[in-house]
C-alpha cells in the first residue's frame, strides 16, 4: 500500500490549513456561498437534505487497519456513529459540522487520508478491481498505476475547473470487471500485445446519469510508458472543447459523442503529438518505483488444507454456503479472498457504524496483514486470509452480521442513500431495498436464481448504476409522488450494456410484486445453464413486459 513521503505530508497538512482558512471565512461572512461553494466541493463536502456531507478518499479501494480506527472516531466524534461505503471505494459522512470539517481532515491527515477531489469539476478518486494483486488470473496489479493517476490528478493545475466531473477506473483481470470501466469517463483495460509488452485498452465517454453511455475504445494498445501523456492529452481536449454552458451536455461522452469516437481519437491524437515526449512522460524507474509500495506481504508457505475444508464444508451447511459465495480463489496457494458483506436485511446498503469499523480494523489485523479493500458493490474485502483459518474466520463474523452469504445474489444489490438523505433525490432507494430483500429472504432459492445485480438509485444521477444493473430501479417524481421506474438488461462488465425501460413506473408498495414478476419469467424461460442476464437477452424485454404489466 502506498505510503505518503515527506512531500505528500507537507502538500495535505497545508491543503487543511488552507481550507480551515477559507471556512472560517465562509463562517464569517466574508466568502458568499458561491465564492465557497468551489472549495468545499474540492474538499468532499456537500450541502445535503438535512446537514452537510462530507466524503473522504479511499484511493483505489485501500485502507489500513490504523485508518479504519481512526475512521470509526471521527465517525463516533463528529457524527451521528455510522458511515457509508459507496460505488467509488470511498466512504461518506451524513452528520457533520461544517465548522468541524477542518479538524476532521486534520485526523485524516494524520493517518494519511483526506478528502481532495473528492467532488467538483476535477479528476475524482481513481478506482480498480478490489481483487486487484492477489487475483490469479489478472495481467499485471493496477494499483500501482491508480496510483501513478493519483498523484498526477491531484491538484493538477490545469485540470482543477474542468467542464463537469472526471472519473478514471482501471481493470486488469481479462475475463471480469469489477470495476465497471467502460462506463467511466476514462476506463484503462491493461493487456498484453503479441509480443507479449504491457500496455493499455483506452475506452473514452462512457458514463451514467441523465444520458448513460458505454465508452468508446480509441486506443486497442497503448504502451504503457505511454500512459500519463496520453491520459493529459484526453484531458486536454476535454477541457478545450467541452461545453461549459450547460451542465446536463459537459461530460466527456456528449463531447465524444458530438465529434463521434474517431474525431475525439484524432484530437487527442493530434494533442498527443505535442507532448508524448514531455517530461510527463513514464519511465522505467519511475514503475519500479511505485511498484516497491505494492510488494506482497510475508506470505506462509501452507500446506494444501482442501481435505479439511471439505469435511467442514459437509458438517456445516451455512459455512458451506458462505465459502462457496463470499470466497473467491487467491493467487497464492494456501489463502483466499474474503468478502464481508454489508448487506444485512434492515440495514441500509454500504452503511457501517463506528463500533463494526472497529470490528473490521480487528479482523484485518487478525486475518490479513492489517488491511482491507472497499468494493464497488459496497462491500468490504479482506485479501489475504489463510484457507486454514476460514472456518475460524467465519465463526468470528457470524456474530458480526458479516458472515451473510448472499454475495453476487438478488440482495446483494447497490443502493444510494435516495431522499433520505441527498437533496437531489426525487425518491427514497433505502426502503426500496429493504422491501425487496424482504420478499427474497430465501438464501436457496437466492442460489437457484444465480447472480443477478439488482441497481437502486433516486435519482437520475445515477449513482446507485441503476443502468448497468440487470434489474435498475431509478426513483422518479409524479407530482410529489414517488414512483419508481425499471430497467432491464444492464451490465458494467466486459460485456458492457446499458438497461432498457420496461415501461411506466410504480408506487413503492408495489416494487416487491414487479421484481416478483421479473424473477417469474426469468424462471419460466431460463435453460439450465442460463443466468438471468444470459436468458434476458435470448428472450428480449416482452415477455417481461407482459408479465409485469398484465
């Protein structure tokens, strides 16, 4: 895991100085919210329905255990004793003081850990597979070049005030994508040419909100020295020819889409030409570098234990169920990876109080050299678990409520906060998912049905991904009304598509019954070896359509 140097200490202790600053002038009077309003965006914080909320950093997912305790303090100290994980890995505060703020970014400095970028017209938090290094069938670790990405993005004078938002993921695993890239507005697949040299597939303008686009490749392999001149010269166009007169046409992907992918290519190509040479660009040494922060830990050598786990696997069925569903195959023989996951029956999806940030720094330290991941999925990971200490593992998170094995299932889904708590929310998403998980509290049956990506968002920002969900709930006005509309056929993988509409939305007490109905023709129709997207495209969105709206 990165570890800051005397430079990144001395540049995030001034930023807080300099927003203390700017805050108690905002206090005073002296700054009008509009003057402000710039500057507590770049430092994570919203005005939000009820208080401000204040989003903190995880870059590319990673956290220490020291940074989960401190984390679960400010949480008990400056806020109401719960936080929130979201689709881009990092963590948000609902209840804070917008006098406190400073202080709190004083303690997450002290732990390495701040809030830059984490909104605004800029380049936000860079964001991978939580997989990323110890997953066996990946190219190369991409952490090391989020982070790379990281450290060019942040503060970036050129790029501070773009036309609107700007957000980066990265995958490496060729046959899964955790990180949904091509609907970012940047997304960097690393591959390998014939001969055999690393290098990056460029997707270009894809993204979600009022207009959901998939990204377009304007680049099949670019070298990986390559990369930092090349991401510059992306942005550069953007920043050149994107509109600034109207907020719903500034993303990236109306621009591509305007000039259609070639002609942005040839832009950025043409951009490129100038600085590909530049002292941005990447050296050898430079990789090597940043790579040395990204070492493996003091792996065991272990013994194969495939014979134990197996017997355990036979006397308890719940510890069968959580292997087979929440842990996946880990690069080095004798451990595994482990997901926690946060989606509790009852419990608002992503949210974690003080007391179980706590629990997981422990768990951390115990189980997998004092660190986590947090997932796009709202989940949290722990990488490194050695398989002889599953079954102990397990015991220890049952307890915790994060032993739940419904990983990758219909209650497995992503859920904003909706109108309990954003000012742009036109509906609630959080009783929306605790309805559904109600109706489908069969853990077997859940099994049955396969994976299925239920995507909740309120609003048309979309940051629940309701678009790429196989099933998408987006909450709509109807004259002060809530009512929710559905999407089906989405997916953020390789695979990349956007859901279609099936017609006229729903009240809220209603949702379970047409999620009901959907799952129905999904069983009616799937062939044996059929998941619920596979079956979806054969079939088409009718017989869904006729079912639901009978």
């Amino acid at each position: 895991m990165y570890v800051y140097d005397e430079h990144d200490r001395q540049m995030l202790a001034e930023r807080v100085a300099q927003f203390r600053d700017q805050t108690q002038r905002a206090l005073a009077g002296e700054l009008s919210e509009e003057e402000f309003l710039p500057l507590r965006l770049q430092n994570g914080l919203y005005v939000q329905r009820y208080a401000p909320m204040f989003r903190i950093a995880v870059p590319y997912g990673m956290l220490r255990s020291q940074q989960l305790r401190r984390l679960a303090r400010i949480t008990r100290d400056y806020d109401k004793g719960y936080a929130h994980f979201t689709t881009r890995q990092n963590i948000q505060l609902n209840w804070p003081q917008l006098e406190e703020v400073p202080d709190i970014l004083a303690e997450l400095a002290e732990v390495e850990m701040h809030a830059n970028q984490t909104s605004g017209n800029c380049i936000r938090n860079t964001t991978t597979d939580q997989f990323a290094g110890v997953n066996s069938e990946e190219v190369t670790d991409p952490r090391p070049y989020c982070e790379i990405i990281r450290q060019w993005s942040t503060y970036h004078p050129e790029f501070a005030y773009l036309p609107r938002k700007f957000k980066i993921a990265v995958n490496a695993s060729p046959h899964s994508d955790r990180a949904a890239i091509q609907v970012h507005d940047i997304g960097l697949q690393i591959v390998r040419n014939a001969a055999g040299e690393l290098g990056f597939k460029v997707y270009v303008g894809g993204g979600l909100g009022r207009t959901p686009m998939i990204g377009a490749v304007i680049r099949e392999f670019l070298p990986e020295l390559d990369l930092m001149t090349y991401l510059e010269a992306i942005v550069r166009v953007y920043n050149r020819f994107g509109r600034r007169d109207n907020k719903y046409k500034a993303r990236i992907k109306i621009l591509v889409k305007a000039l259609t992918p070639e002609g942005y290519r040839q832009k950025v190509e043409e951009e490129w030409a100038h600085i590909k040479d530049s002292p941005t660009r990447l050296t050898r040494a430079a990789i090597d570098a940043m790579k040395k922060h990204f070492t493996e830990p003091a792996y065991a050598d272990l013994a194969d234990c495939s014979d134990t786990l197996a017997e355990l696997r036979f006397r308890h069925k719940t510890f069968n169920d959580w292997l087979t569903h929440n842990v996946h195959p880990h690069k080095r023989a004798g451990y595994a990876i482990v997901t926690l996951t946060l989606k509790k029956t009852g419990v608002p999806t992503g949210d974690v109080t003080d007391r179980q940030l706590e629990q997981i720094a422990d768990l951390a330290d115990a189980y997998s050299f004092g660190e986590v991941r947090v997932t796009h999925e709202q989940n949290v990971v722990l990488a490194d678990v050695r398989q002889d200490r599953l079954f102990e593992l397990w015991q220890a998170l049952t307890p915790l409520d994060f032993a739940i094995a419904n990983l990758n299932t219909l209650n497995d889904m992503i859920c904003c906060p909706g109108g309990d708590y954003c000012s742009l929310a036109n509906a609630k998403s959080i009783p929306i998912a605790e309805a559904i998980q109600r109706r489908f509290d069969n853990l077997d049956f859940l099994y049955d049905l396969g994976r299925i990506d239920l995507n909740i968002s309120g609003c048309m920002n979309a940051c629940g991904h309701h678009h790429v969900g196989h099933i998408g709930v987006l909450g709509v006005d109807k004259k002060g009304q809530e009512f929710y509309q559905i999407s089906l056929g989405g997916s953020s993988q390789h695979d990349a598509s956007i859901g279609k509409i099936l017609g006229p939305s729903f009240a809220s007490e209603a949702m379970p019954d047409v999620v009901e109905k959907i799952i129905d023709v999904y069983v009616n129709n799937r062939t044996e070896e059929e998941e619920f997207l596979d079956t979806y495209r054969r079939i088409g969105i009718q017989p869904f359509k006729e079912r639901v709206y009978a």
